[in-house]
C-alpha cells in the first residue's frame, strides 16, 4: 500500500451533511382551503344532514275574462330537501423507537437534521390534506382518484399521477359496483408526474386496463359512498342523482351547465359558458355569485397561449440592445375577469366555474388525532404478543362537502392540452 493514501486516513474526516431536508414530493392543498366549514349546516351524530331546496317556481300566470270569467286554480312553488352524510377518512402513521432516538435533537450539534418523529406528524397533516384536496378536485361521490390509461410494467399511467401519494394503498375495481367490481390492492412506490405514472412495488394485477378505478383504500367502490366533489355536483344532464335527489325528477334544476369542447380554449367559449350561467340563474344572480375558475396547470398554460399568440413587436419602437421577451415571468392568474384558482390536482383538460359561496364543509368530527382515554400514540404489537418497537398515531375525520346550488356553475370539458404536459 502506497504510504499516505487517503484509505488510510477517511476515519478521520469529517463528513459535512445539508443542514436542511429537501421536500421531494407533492403536499400542497389549493381547493379544499377554500371551502369553509358550514356554520348553517351542522351534521349531527351520524344523521344525514337535511339540505332544504326550491326546485320549482309557483303561480300559473294567463289571461282571464274579467266579465264574470273564472280566474283559474293557481299553484305555489315546489321545494325539496336534499340530505347528505359526513365520509369517515383516516391516515395512519407509523414510526419505530430506534427512528424516535436517532434523530431526538435537530439543532445543529445535534444527531439529525432533522427530528423525526415532528417531521412524520407535519408531514401526516400535510398529506392528508392533499388526498382531501384530490378527492375534492376530482370526486364524483365515490371516493375515485383517477382512472388508469394505460398499463406498464410495475406502473399506472393515469390522466393525473398527482392524485396520489408515495407508499398510499389503492383500491383497483373494473366497475363501480362494490366487492363485485373489486379486482386488488396495490401500494404506490414513487409518484412520477413527469411520466405521469404511479409506480407500484409489484407487478401489475391482471384485469387491471384503461378505464380502470382507482380508489382510495377501505372505499365501498360504489356512487354516493364518499366524498362529494367537483365531478359529483358539476354534471350536466338529467341522470344520476345529486343530495340523493334524482336529476331526473326536476330536469335541469339539479345538473350544471356544461360545454363538451373538443378542442382548444378560446375567449369565444369562455365567454359562451358565461351567458349559459346567466342564461339559468339569472345575469343578477350570476354577477353576485363571485365565480372563480378552478383549472390544472395545463389550463392555465392554454389560456396564456392564446395572447402569447397576438402578440408582435415593432422593432424600431424596442429601446436597449437585447431582443423583447415574449413570455411574462408568471402565467395569468385571471380568465375572463376571474381570479383562477391553479390546482396541480385538477383533472386535464377541464376548467370549472365554482360559485364558492354556495360551497362549504360539514363536520361531525374536525380532523385531529385518534384519541382513546387521551391517547394518541399507540405501540404495536409482535407476533409473540410482546410490545413491538414502533409506534402508531392516525389522523381521523367524518367530513363531506356540500354544493347547496349547482346550477350556479359550469365547466368546460374535453379541452386540448398544451404539448409536454401531462404526456401530449
């Protein structure tokens, strides 16, 4: 051996590690912080909460004969009520004892960068609120994530891989329709949006194809057993059922303007979803209802292309020695006058008109920490009935959204996607 070599003096160096922890996954939450809890509504015990509605206007306005003619039987307005129930969703969290003391001391003589055990309840909270966030943007009342593209090896291409979350567990069924649709349960390894792939740590279950359900883990997998969501109340047409009222029963009352495009975002059919709103609630009501529009990303990049595209630039009219730039450091925050609300959870290709005032939250429990005689850490448990060395804690809540009016909204649907996103 050479005298001197660095193999012979590394037990002495001093190893330097980043004194911060780099965030490499999503747990932001943008819709669901928007909706406020309902102080009108309150859910109470495990009672579904009774939604009271005016369907049907009254009166039978006519000519009439005043000399001596009858004036005619009349009729009053028609009013319904709705009802609907708080969804239980949990998270559970574990972590072991030799995690707890190796990283008890986070300051910078300490053991660790950062301290473990407050990292895994920040970041529960933090995750927890993006699957609501998901379950939200996208939640046709069934608690489905997304549906599957296509299929590769160990992988899900989905339409929007941030639905989900690293190491969550995934219900799989063919259709909507409980154990009989069940197919497996999966576990996510890594959520790759780039590809816009959720990798799995195993093969693929056979049955599993394009249009398959991917629902979040414990769901009964049918309609009308989970979160209420955008996809749930913005519908258009007469079928299916809203608050369990069937659409059919009041045609166009209870079902959401909706534009299938087929094609680019244009001011023209932004502007045509406005006069639809108008049109069925009235351009007063429209006005006041303070519409925000809720998009993905690659809407938002859509509605920039179409002034990134008339835009020119006079030359001699350009002051300095360096050429115009033709791109904003920021994409619009504003379509058509209204603020837009970017959610990287948004389904693709779709834009939604939400009057936010007529949505809200009710609760039969906020969420917070599984709680038994003031307990909220629990140890598990070996196979050999002795204490275990890991320590468990979850975050419970009951909760639902409710939409006392969709007709107030509309969406756009099919839109096309900008190239390089979401895999276009």
């Amino acid at each position: 051996m050479p005298g001197g070599a660095v193999a012979q003096n590394v037990a002495s160096q001093i190893e330097w590690v980043k004194p911060e922890l780099e965030l490499m996954y999503l747990t932001a939450s943008r819709l669901m912080k928007h909706i406020e809890e309902n102080t009108e509504v309150k859910a109470v015990s495990t009672r579904p909460v009774r939604v009271p509605l005016e369907v049907l206007a009254g009166g039978k306005p006519g000519a009439f004969n005043p000399d001596g003619g009858p004036l005619k039987r009349g009729s009053a307005p028609t009013e319904v009520f709705g009802n609907i129930s708080c969804t239980p969703i949990s998270q559970a969290s574990e972590y072991t004892a030799l995690s707890e003391w190796s990283t008890d001391s986070d300051d910078s003589d300490g053991k660790a960068v950062k301290n473990y055990v407050t990292l895994t309840n920040q970041r529960a909270t933090e995750t927890i609120a993006g699957v609501l966030d998901a379950l939200v943007a996208t939640g046709g009342g069934a608690n489905v994530l997304d549906t599957v593209v296509s299929t590769t090896t160990n992988g899900l291409v989905m339409n929007n891989a941030n639905e989900f979350m690293d190491n969550q567990d995934i219900d799989l069924y063919s259709s909507l329709t409980g154990s009989s649709g069940f197919i497996a349960t999966v576990t996510i390894e890594s959520v790759d949006i780039y590809n816009n792939t959720i990798w799995l740590t195993g093969p693929v279950p056979a049955g599993v194809g394009a249009g398959t359900y991917c629902v979040l883990s414990g769901s009964a997998g049918v309609q009308n057993s989970g979160i209420y969501g955008i996809l749930y109340y913005q519908a258009s047409g007469n079928a299916g059922s809203v608050l369990n009222i069937n659409r059919s029963t009041y045609p166009g009352k209870l079902s959401t303007p909706g534009i299938s495009v087929n094609g680019a975002l244009v001011p023209s059919t932004v502007r045509a979803m406005e006069m639809i709103i108008k049109l069925g609630v009235g351009i007063e009501r429209a006005e006041q209802s303070d519409l925000t529009v809720h998009c993905g990303l690659d809407m938002q990049s859509a509605w920039e292309n179409n002034a990134i595209l008339v835009q020119h630039v006079i030359a001699n009219e350009v002051k300095g020695d360096e050429h115009t730039d033709m791109l904003k450091p920021n994409p619009p925050t504003m379509l058509g006058g209204r603020k837009i609300l970017a959610n990287e959870r948004a389904l693709p290709g779709r834009i939604d008109f939400l009057a936010l005032k007529k949505w809200s939250r009710i609760e039969t429990k906020p969420m917070d920490y599984y709680e038994v005689g003031g307990q909220t850490l629990f140890p598990a448990y070996a196979i050999d009935g002795s204490v275990a060395t890991s320590m468990m804690f979850w975050l419970v809540l009951l909760v639902n959204i409710l939409n006392i009016n969709p007709r107030m909204g509309g969406f756009l649907a099919n839109l096309s996607i900008p190239r390089f996103l979401f895999g276009h």
